[in-house]
C-alpha cells in the first residue's frame, strides 16, 4: 500500500539527488494544474507552475472502446495499445519498474470523453473513423483529455482519442502511414501525467514524423520524468484496486442504470489510493505532425 502523502517527499528526493540511469543534462516535463497546458520541468522554466498531475493510485485500469477502428483488426489494435503503455513500465528505474501498475480492463461501449462525479466511469482509448471531434485542429494525430483536482494534481480520469478519420495507422514497420505503437506511447505518457518534452529524441517530444518508431522506445529524459513521478515500489497487481472513481462503468452516463456499477476486470500493469473530490478541471493534450525539412 502506497500513502499519498509521501509521494511529494519521494519526488523531492529524486529530484535534489537524481537517479543514476544517465549523467547527461535532461529537461523532462510533467503536466500541471495550471491551464491550459502549464508545464513542471526538471530544469525550472517560465512554464512552470502549480502541481504536477499523478496518479495517486497503485494501480490504474484502462478500457478499449469496444468498435475498435476499421483500418486495423481490434486484435492488432488493442496490442498496439497495450504495448504503447507497456514501454513506460520496464524496470528501467534502476533495475526496477516505475511505481505504478496497470490493468487492462472491460472493453466498454461508451465512446464519449467524459468524468462522472456521480456515475460509474472509464479511462477510454477510442479511435475516431467516423468524425473527428476536434475541427479546430485537424492535424492532431490524437487527443488525451485528463481530469484531475486543481488543488492537488491528482489524476481522477484519462481518455485518448485517436484521429483515425483523417490519419492512417499501421502496426508493421515503418511506411508513410502513422506507427500506432509510437502514437499510443505518446499518449500514454500523458496518461501517467507526463507533459511535452523539448528532447527531440524523447518519446514526449510533442511533434511525430510519418513512418518512424523512434517513439516506441523511452529517451533517458522520459524514463528520468517516469521513474521520479513514480518511484520503485512494489506493487501487489493481483490484490491492487483498478477500479475508477465512482465505479467502473462501459457505458455512458446517460445509459447507466442508478446506483448502479461494474466492478470485473482484466489482466495488465498500474498505481492507487485515495478519496476526495473537490473541484474537476480538465487538460488536453495534441500530438502533431512534424513538418518535413526540405
């Protein structure tokens, strides 16, 4: 069991003594409380402001919306999804994994990007073949949308959609289209709380250049930002609680039955433990295309 109370003291730690994974200079940055996309950087910046959002949760589930995207088979795509949060979950914290476990939960029905303060909830990747719901940007490969407590950075709910409409996506090696492990990994990383980094080599750098997986594999700086937000710390994934604020639900408010709520899950990696709801603000992160130098 994790006490959220000692999580800001582990994170001070790390970062006045570091961690011994690399001696180069870094400059990873977390998402914060600050709107509309505020920024904390291990090397201090006008960015910075307010708290840094975590999960503050030994484990954390994930859902798959059920209709999957019809480019790609659901098999191929929910690997590509599992894989895309596994690459921040090897033991690269000095030999040991990050301090928080995943599971892969329920596929759901509900395809909206929504948090419940009153219903059962999901943390949702859904593909957009259909419409894209964000027109006024086009070019963005994907979304993640968190909601999290203003006062504290705890992350209460994360849903990703990804631009499947007007974007192309492969799970082979490289072509022209977009490498949907490399996306989901992005993504992920937003997930856990991590912001854009300026490393261009760091799976968090914010722009994406067709056909590369360069993004499938974590730079020094994104393992560094992981493994201080989450220090080692061992996780029991069989008895540890995935279960979202309010309930797990797969589906939308509006078809929930009251006082009614899911609670079965499956199997996979995550972090847990703690109540109060104050005030919901939200945070949305874009990935986009990297212009092409001529």
């Amino acid at each position: 069991m994790f006490f959220p109370w000692v999580r800001p003291f582990l994170i001070l730690f790390f970062l006045l003594m570091g961690t011994s994974i690399s001696t180069r200079a870094h400059a990873f940055c977390w998402a914060s409380t600050c709107q509309p996309n505020g920024v904390i950087c291990e090397h201090p910046s006008s960015l910075d402001c307010g708290s840094p959002l975590y999960w503050p949760r030994e484990c954390v589930g994930f859902s798959i919306q059920q209709d999957g995207t019809s480019y790609l088979s659901f098999e191929e795509a929910s690997s590509a999804i599992v894989a895309g949060f596994n690459v921040w979950l090897e033991p690269f914290c000095n030999g040991q994994p990050p301090g928080i476990g995943l599971i892969e939960m329920l596929n759901v029905s509900c395809d909206r990007v929504e948090y419940n303060s009153s219903a059962g909830n999901a943390n949702v990747i859904v593909f957009r073949d259909k419409l894209w719901t964000h027109p006024e940007s086009p070019d963005k490969i994907a979304v993640t949308t968190i909601t999290f407590s203003p006062s504290t950075g705890e992350i209460y709910d994360v849903d990703i959609e990804i631009n499947s409409n007007q974007h192309l996506f492969t799970v082979s090696e490289p072509t022209e289209a977009y490498d949907l492990v490399s996306i989901m990994a992005h993504e992920a990383g937003h997930f856990f709380g991590m912001g854009h980094s300026p490393e261009w080599d760091a799976t968090m750098f914010e722009m994406y250049e067709p056909g590369s997986t360069q993004q499938r594999t974590l730079s020094i700086d994104d393992q560094r930002g992981m493994c201080t937000m989450y220090p080692p710390w061992p996780i029991d994934l069989a008895r540890c609680n995935p279960i979202p604020r309010h309930g797990f639900s797969p589906e939308c408010r509006s078809e929930q039955p009251e006082h009614g709520c899911t609670i079965s899950h499956s199997v996979h990696h995550s972090h847990a433990q703690r109540w109060s709801m104050l005030l919901v603000a939200l945070l949305v992160f874009g990935f986009s295309i990297r212009r092409r130098m001529h």
